[in-house]
C-alpha cells in the first residue's frame, strides 16, 4: 500500500497523536457494527428498547438478557491486527492517546495502555442505585442480579443513549483532542455526539485529521488524509510504512 509522504513524516515526527476508535474497528474480530444497513445491531434492534434508561426501567430483564449476549460474543472475540497497531502506535509515539467508543475491551487486551473509554465496557457491571462497579457476578442467573450493598439491580456498565459520559474520561478526551498534532478516527461513522465532536475540536486546533473507514463519513470533507478500506489492513500497512521501512 502506498501512503502520502507527508502523512508517513508527520506520523514520525509528531510528538502527540490521539486516536478515537468506533464499532468498525473489531469488525475484523467478529463483532458487529451499529449502523450498517446488513449487519449493524441497529437494523436489527431498536436503541430505544435496548440502551436507555428507560428501556432498563420497563424492562431490566430484556435490557440484561441483550448485553449478556452481546458479552458472550465478546468473551470469544480476540483482537485483530488494528487492535494490534494501535498498541504498537502507543509504543512508538511519545504520547499517544487512545480514546474508544467501544465497550468490548478489545484495545486492552491487544496491550494498549491507559485506554479511555468513553462509553463504558460491557465487561463489567454496576449497581443502577448505588453505582457500585462489579468485574464478577452470577453470570447466568436466571434473574438480572442485584447488588450486594443496596439490593438495586445491577446493569451493564455501559453509556446509554440519553446518559451522560464518563466526566474523567471525556475531560482526557477532550484535552487529547485539543493538544494533538495528529488525529485519527477509525471505523465510526462520527454521528453520536460528544465523541463525534473531539475531530472537529482537534482541527480547530491545528491538528491534521487521518480517517480510516470502510465507508465515508460526514468527517470525510474535512480529513486531511482519508482511507476508505478495512482497518485491520490500513493500520499495520501505515504503521509498518511510517516506521519499519527506512525513509529515502
Ligand atoms: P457505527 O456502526 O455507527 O459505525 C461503524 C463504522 O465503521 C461505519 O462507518 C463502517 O463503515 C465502519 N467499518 C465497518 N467495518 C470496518 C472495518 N473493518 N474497518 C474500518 N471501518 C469499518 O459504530 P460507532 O461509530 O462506533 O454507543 O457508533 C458509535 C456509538 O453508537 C457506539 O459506541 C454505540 C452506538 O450506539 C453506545 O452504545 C453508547
């Protein structure tokens, strides 16, 4: 594959990169988007009876019984090779931040370090009264378990639509965002806001924007460099072109 010039110096040169990941990055493992028209867990489910606070309220066990089958494809997805360049990218780069929209932990286990997940991860839980977080419960309890300080039901610990992020999270993200030379958004269509908006925020702030999609997007107009293709083959090839092949 070939990669501008200008892209490959600027990802050796650059002091800090940030990168926001979506759905569309561990599609190669397995999992499935949001809001593909064939496969996106979207053309299948409604959000509203599924990721909201209401939808948990009306019906807690539907709500548990969806995640835990969402887990369960999780637990048996590894990662593929744009986890794998991501976690080589923070190795390479002197700050690089990686920021995902994704709950699947997929980032973690392919080693990236300090990953800042906006919308939460599926692999643990939390007490929907309380907010005590759980990484262990009764996995397969016929009852959506309670919590074992309050008794309130537990709940996947995930972002809902109509929730707000994670204020630690989102405040690192945004700082990224600001402070960056390079920005990447790989496999998000870019429509869920706030996370949508950390690439207009780092252009705004003079850092050249690098799209990596299966498809456009509405941030293709204003990336600096777009790539439409799979990201499981972009991202080794530009990592491998940018810092194993010697510059001429
Ligand atoms: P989407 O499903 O909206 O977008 C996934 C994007 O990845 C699409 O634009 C695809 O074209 C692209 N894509 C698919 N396969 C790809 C591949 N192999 N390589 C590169 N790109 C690929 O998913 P997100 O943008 O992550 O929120 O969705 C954002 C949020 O909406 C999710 O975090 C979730 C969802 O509702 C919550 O659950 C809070």
């Amino acid at each position: 594959m070939e990669f501008p010039r200008k892209l490959l110096e600027a990802l050796r040169q650059a002091q800090r990169i940030a990168a926001l990941t979506g759905a569309g990055v561990s599609q190669e493992s397995g999992l499935r988007t949001f809001r593909e028209a064939q496969d996106g867990l979207w053309a299948q489910y409604r959000p509203e009876d599924l990721a909201t606070p209401q939808a948990f309220q009306r019906n807690p066990k539907l709500v548990w019984d969806w995640y835990a089958w969402r887990r369960e494809r999780v637990y048996q997805a590894k990662p593929n090779p744009a986890h794998y360049a991501l976690a080589e990218l923070a190795r390479l780069v002197p700050h690089f931040t990686l920021i995902t929209q994704n709950v699947d932990g997929l980032h973690q286990a392919a080693g990236s370090p300090n990953v800042i997940e906006l919308h939460g991860n599926i692999r643990r839980v939390r007490c929907s009264v309380c907010g005590q977080v759980y990484t262990q419960w009764e996995q397969h309890a016929e009852e959506v378990p309670r919590c074992r300080s309050c008794n309130g039901l537990l709940r996947p610990d995930v972002v809902w639509f109509g929730e707000n992020l994670p204020p630690a999270e989102l405040e690192a993200a945004f700082e990224a965002a600001r402070t960056c030379e390079l920005f990447f958004s790989i496999g998000t269509s870019g429509v869920v806001q706030p996370a949508a908006s950390l690439a207009y925020l780092a252009r705004r702030e003079g850092a050249r924007i690098v799209e990596i999609n299966a498809e456009a997007t509405p941030l293709t107009p204003f990336a600096d460099f777009a790539f439409q293709g799979k990201a499981g083959v972009i991202l080794p090839a530009l990592v491998q072109a940018a810092f194993f092949n010697p510059p001429h």
